[in-house]
DNA sequence: TAGATTGTTAATCGATTAACAATC
DNA sequence: TAGATTGTTAATCGATTAACAATC
C-alpha cells in the first residue's frame, strides 16, 4: 500500500476507537457522518480516508463496523505486535501505565523504569517496575521497540540517549524537553501546557466577543 | 492584531517554554535556526511566526530572550490570568495539577473535583479536592473559565454539559470520549492512544526498512 | 421513484518553504 | 569587506472541501 498521509493514520487510530465504543454498544453499521460527528470532522473527510485505505461500504447501510476496525488493525498495527516500556514512574507514568494496559491492542507496556530504588521490584497494573540501571538489559530481553518517556526534564536528553543506543524503534516524549535525536529514530512529543495555554488563547478571544455584546 | 493561525499559536506556547530555559541558562539572545531546532522546525518559519507577532530582532545578535518572553506573554496570555479546574482526581489528574501549578504561569489551578468522597478536602500540591456535587458552586465561586478532563470515559458527557451550563469557557478532553458541545465553547482533545498508535505505526515502517537492508 | 448515501476528482484553502533583498 | 543573519514576498506543497456521478 503507498504511504498514507500522516494526519489519515491520526484519524485511522481515532475512528477505531470509535468504532470499538459503537461495537461494544450493539452498532453493527455506522455511516460516514456518524464517524464525522463524533470526531468533529466532516463527512467527506472520514470517506476520503476509508477510500485511501482501499475500502469500501454499503450504499444503504454505511460501513461494517467490524470488518472496518480489522482493517485499520492491519494498517496501523504489526502482527506480532509491540513491546513497550514506560520510562519514569511518577503519576504520568503511572495513568499511562494503567490507560493503555487492558486495552486491546497489539501495544503492550511490558516494563517500567525508575530511579527511585524504593519503586524497583513493584507491580503497577500489572507492569514491573525496575530500576533504571536495568534499562538497557530489559529492553534488550524483553525485546523493547517502543519508549514512553514521563521522566522530569533536566534527565530526558540523557535517557533518550541510553534508549536510542539499546536500539529502541520510536519515543513518545512526555517531557517539556524536546529532544534531539537522529532521524531514522521516530519521535512524538507532547507538552500539555502548550494544549492548556491553546484552549487558554482561544477561551480568551470568546471572552472579549462576550464583552463585545454587552 | 489580526487573528494569528492555530498553528502559530501553538509555536508560540513552545517557544516561550524554549525561551524560559535559555534565560535559565544565562543566554540572552537566540538565533532562529537555534530555535529551529530544538522544536524540530525550520528557521523561516520560526522568522515568519516572529514576523506575525510584529516583534523584529537584531541582525546579528538574533533576538532577546527576555523581550520575546515577554511579548508571547502579550498574546497568548490574559491580564489577570486564567482559573482552572481539573476534574477527577486520578493519576493523570494529579499528574497535570503538579505539572501545571508550580509553573509560573497565569493559568492557575484552582480546584480538583473527584466523585470519591475519600479525596474530599485533601490537597494535592496546593490543591483542594472537591466532591463532584461541588462543582457547580465552585465554579461559579472561584471564577473558573478553563476545565481539564481526566475523568472515566462513561461520565465524560455528562460532566460536559455540566461544566458548560456552569459557565466553563473552554474544555481540555483527556478521556477517550470525544464530546459533544456547542460551538462556543473552545474544546480541545487529547488521547494517548493516538499518540502512541502513531509511534507506533511509524517505527513500524522504519523496521521494515530496516529488513530490507539485509 | 425520490432521497440518502458512497466514492472520487477537481478546486480551494491554508500552511510551509524557497528565494532573495536588506543589513550589520 | 564577506559572511551571517533577519524580514518578507511569492511559489509550492499538502490537506481539506466542493461538486457531482453512481447506486441502492
């Protein structure tokens, strides 16, 4: 399959999520602006991806919910699927730890990793936790392509460091520190305050229109 | 000003926060491409966003940490600030409480809610926990414009539309609920899973480069 | 059938980047 | 000065949407 735009893999993980809730809710069909409602796109947005992904729905009906939530597991998931490793077990960690475990999904957090020695050896939904003089040997064992990284800042460069030289794959770094990694490792960063200072901004301008009306 | 585009608006968040460590450091002029850089971005863009704000810089010694700190400030920023409620008290709750506040910041957590009567009254860095039953009267109380999200996804609507009859001006989502609110209200949304699917996806393909190699 | 829907191309929109003048 | 930088317009690129044919 040729590539797909970055933003579509966006919407492809979304429109699973979706699709799983409508499934577990008995919804067995669901039609382009159903998706486009909840996702607060359009319609046409949500048909143009499905025809990128090369399928198809029913004129009537929509689209088979089922059958669509396979497919997008085979775009978006690997079939042995992923190992991965939470990398500073603070409160961050630890939501991310317990969100994404008993889901059903071919990621799977297989370890986590902390300087605190008090931690090392405990059991957090399931994951364990060992300290990170292990983190090279773990990820190597356990066979780790995948790092979460929720440490504080002043230690994220050097620990991405440590986990490019074991070989991890792909970062999704939760610290305010942007990290500067080679290229062919890919990197996904997230600071909340830039979300919150977003929303901020623009409540801020629906304010004055507010005041405006007075 | 002429209304600045979403994406700009975003930069701006992250170059103050980029700003605020050099001054940390002791650097008081920075270059575009330095910029650059450390967001993963290109120079001309972080010279345009620069442009878009109507702030100028010196030719040679590149533009003033401080100054710029301060004119971002200006525009993202409102006089008096922002109260700011989370809602649910679990770990990614206290995750971002700790995170935000502590910041210098004019957003400025005011209250948590949970609907587990056993976190009523306690303080998480600061900050009082309140019981959901609450969260109408201290809204109103408080002034509070801005609510973050971290509740179950089943209740995620419901408390919505809660907060927007109260009178909250803008909603960040952390649950896996996408919500349904009207117009006016400025939401934003938020899923780890997405992010990490994405990751997920992409360290995918470099694999499969990888075994093309051999 | 009429109406609602899907599938797809072409047009539009918005954001990024290339190119380059200006200047210290 | 030459080289490095900023500031800005025009061109390009990519993503979204409008338009519409097809069909149940």
């Amino acid at each position: 399959m040729k590539k797909l735009p970055d933003k579509t893999i966006e919407r492809l993980s979304m429109y699973r999520r979706n699709l799983i809730l409508c499934l577990s809710q008995g919804k067995k069909y669901i039609y382009s602006h159903e998706l486009a409602n909840d996702l607060h796109i359009t319609p046409v947005q949500v048909r143009r991806d499905i025809m990128l992904i090369g399928y198809s729905g029913t004129l009537r009906k929509g689209y088979d919910v089922e059958e669509m939530i396979k497919l997008i597991g085979t775009i978006i998931d690997t079939e042995q699927g992923k190992n991965v490793a939470v990398i500073g077990v603070g409160n961050l960690g630890r939501a991310i730890i317990s969100y994404i475990n008993g889901k059903r999904s071919k990621l799977k957090i297989v370890a986590a990793f902390d300087s605190d020695s008090e931690k090392s050896g405990k059991l957090y939904a399931g994951v364990r936790v060992f300290h990170l003089k292990e983190l090279e040997t773990q990820i190597l064992e356990k066979n780790i392509s995948i790092a979460i990284l929720t440490v504080p800042g002043d230690v994220a460069e050097e620990i991405a460091e440590r986990l490019i030289t074991a070989g991890i794959k792909g970062i999704l770094n939760y610290t305010p520190r942007p990290l500067n990694i080679p290229s062919h490792i890919y990197l996904e960063e997230y600071d909340m305050i830039t979300s919150i200072e977003k929303v901020a901004y623009h409540s801020k301008s629906a304010e004055e229109m507010n005041y405006s009306y007075r």
